[in-house]
C-alpha cells in the first residue's frame, strides 16, 4: 500500500495485480473485487493517491475479508510517517 497526500476532492486509486495472482481472467476478479472493496470504505479515507498491490492469497480470501483488508490498510496508510 502507497499512499501520497494530495488536495484532490476525492481519493484516487490505483490497482497493481501481478501475474503471480493467475491468468487475465483471475486478475481482472480480484482488481474488480477491490474495487468494489475502496467503493464501500472510500467514504472513510483521506485525500490523496492510494496505490493498492494484491498478491497470489487475496484471490482466496473471502470478500468480507478483502474489504476489511483493504480498509486497515487505507486507513492506516496516510499516518505512516514520511508520506
């Protein structure tokens, strides 16, 4: 997870899912699903470019996990020092 302050409106999010996950049609699963994941937790997150890497294990984890994932690690993203 990256993340750099900005003075945009909204938070922008970008999606960085290695080959290592599966072939096309598994990555485009898993980038769809963490979509819909920043969708429901964007409301919570701060303002700024977020970049949001998955690796092989997320394909397996349930959604309600993915999303609590993915909000801990957004959330927690912007108090990491020097960002």
């Amino acid at each position: 997870m990256a993340f750099i302050s900005g003075t945009a409106p909204a938070p922008r999010v970008a999606y960085a899912v290695t080959r290592q996950v599966g072939n096309a049609v598994e990555r485009n699963r898993l980038r769809r699903r963490l979509r819909a994941a920043v969708a429901l937790v964007a409301p919570e997150l701060a303002t700024g470019a977020y970049l949001v890497g998955a690796g092989r294990g997320a394909v397996a984890v349930s959604f309600e996990e993915l999303k609590d994932q993915v909000r801990a690690a957004m959330t927690a993203a912007p108090n990491v020092r020097g960002r």
